[in-house]
C-alpha cells in the first residue's frame, strides 16, 4: 500500500524505489500484485511515467489514510516518538509534583503521566519489564525480587511531616521529633499487604515506638482531612512534598518532623538495556533535588 502511495504521489516507480531503498522491478511487483488482489487496474504506463487510473483515484486517498495510520501506530510506541510514560502513586504524590516542576522547567517536554492501581510494586515493576510503561515510582525493597531487565535507582527523598487539625495538643509546634510523636494516634488509612509503605511504617513503628493506626478502609483524603480539622486526637504523616488542599477553616498544621527526619526513600524503576530517551532528563532533575537535612531515619532497604 506504501509503495502504491509513494508511486502515486511521485509519478514514477524509480523516484518511488529510490525513495523505499528498492529495486524499480520491486516496486512493480509490489503495484502488480495489489492489482490482482483488488482485481483492477491502478496505473497506466505514459511517456512521463505512470498515472493513475479512475480505480487508482478512488484508491488513493483511502490508501493514503491507511498509510499514515500506520505511521502514527507506530509512532505511538516507538520510544523517542512518544512522550515516556512514568507511574506514580498518586497525581498528589511527590513524585507527580516532581514531574510537574520537571516539565514547567522545560517548556515542549512531553511527558505521560500515570497511576497504576496496583499496591504491590513488584506489579508495577513487572509492567516496567513488560513495556507497558517506561518507568515506575515505585521501591521493591527486596531487590533480588526485581524482574529480569529492570533497574532500581534511588529517585529523591521525601521527608515525612506531621498533619493536624487546630485542637491537636502538637498544632503550636514548628517541629517535632520521633519521640514526640509517641503514645500519640497517627492515622494512615489505605496501607495495603504487600506494599512497600506498609513496610515502611511497620519499621517506622518499631524504630520509634509510634502508635502507626491503620485501622478502617480509606475513603479519600478529603474524609482524612475532615477527621483531622474535627479531631484534637488524631494526627496523620504526610510527605513534605505531597499536596493537600483544604477549606481555610479547617487551619490544618504541616508540623517537620527532625532530629531525625524521617525520610520515605523513593525510588525510580526503568529497563536495563534501551530505556526511553525522555528518562535522561527526568533522572537529571532527580539528581540536582535537595537531599534531606541530616540527621535522618531511613528504612533499612534504603541504607
């Protein structure tokens, strides 16, 4: 169909071999058996070269069409002709702020962000071995648990703060250590089997002694902040660079948590051998992030 356009278009079956990387004789055969499949003839021999037949300009422009369908299919996978696509864990997460500030920093960056509604990272690296994206946001903290062909990188961390509602006995404070936060109720609702934040806050817990209060199903964040502007007993940890917005009544407090900072460690999943060009920039930018200010707490599978 291809050699059908491109001898259409041009006039002659040597400007269209020349043009495909093959011979005229090629091109011949090619044109002669679409004209027995569609049993009628496409082109007429003149002087000059060919010309299309009444059958040949009824073809064209559907050929056309066909032709330029296929180009864009495989433009849409192609690396390189596509903007990458990168999973986060959610488009309030730090690592979609990331991006965001990534791409406000390089105006025409194409970038293709998504959210997997998987909880297991090992999930979501396996989606990474498969090519069915090109990157994850995700910590598999067992790294003999990675698929063939894929990569862990430490991507940034994301210091952890303390969220409360105005009555909370902690809301005057500037900061707040670990032990501070003891005998206190901090609710994380949504933390899953198998993922790698309930891992994280199993150690937190155990590290600190902190009251790590998982107890109900999640119904969103704006159910969690509703509890935390009522409560002046529950508190919530939050990243430093997750976004939350709430009503201006509700004054909720983002206290940092130091001496030591709690830092949740995330990192970047990629192919080993022919990641995506857009990636480069991408681990770039993650590498001039500022690091948390030392001392800082970190779980053992990002030592």
């Amino acid at each position: 169909m291809r050699t059908f356009v491109r001898a259409a278009e041009l006039g002659r079956l040597q400007h269209a071999a020349d043009e495909l990387g093959v011979t005229q004789q090629a091109v011949s055969k090619r044109i002669a058996a679409l004209e027995r499949e569609l049993e009628v003839r496409l082109f007429t021999r003149t002087p000059r070269g060919v010309e299309l037949t009444l059958d040949g300009q009824a073809l064209l422009p559907h050929a056309q069409s066909v032709v330029a369908g296929v180009d864009r299919a495989v433009a849409a996978v192609r690396p390189g002709s596509r903007a990458p696509r990168i999973d986060v864990l959610g488009l309030r997460s730090a690592q979609a702020v990331v991006l965001h500030d990534y791409w406000r920093s390089r105006p025409g960056t194409e970038l293709d962000v998504v959210t997997l509604r998987v909880n297991d990272p090992r999930v979501a690296a396996a989606a990474v071995a498969a090519g069915d994206i090109d990157a994850t946001f995700r910590s598999v903290t067992e790294p003999d648990a990675l698929p063939p062909g894929v990569r862990m990188i430490h991507a940034f961390d994301s210091p952890l703060e303390l969220l409360v509602g105005p009555g909370h006995p902690l809301a005057a404070a500037r900061g707040l250590t670990p032990a501070q936060l003891r005998k206190h109720r901090i609710w994380v609702p949504g933390i899953a089997p198998l993922s790698e934040w309930s891992d994280f806050y199993d150690q937190l817990a155990t590290a600190f002694d902190l009251r790590i209060d998982a107890a109900g199903p999640h119904f969103g964040d704006e159910v969690l902040l509703d509890t935390l502007a009522e409560s002046s007993e529950v508190a919530t940890l939050v990243g430093a660079r997750d976004r939350y917005t709430w009503p201006p009544e509700y004054d909720l407090r983002r206290i940092p948590v130091v001496n030591p900072a709690l830092a949740y460690p995330l990192s970047l999943i990629l192919p080993v051998t022919n990641p995506h060009p857009g990636l480069r920039g991408v681990i770039a930018h993650l590498a001039d992030l500022p690091s948390a200010t030392a001392p800082v707490w970190r779980p053992t599978w990002a030592a």
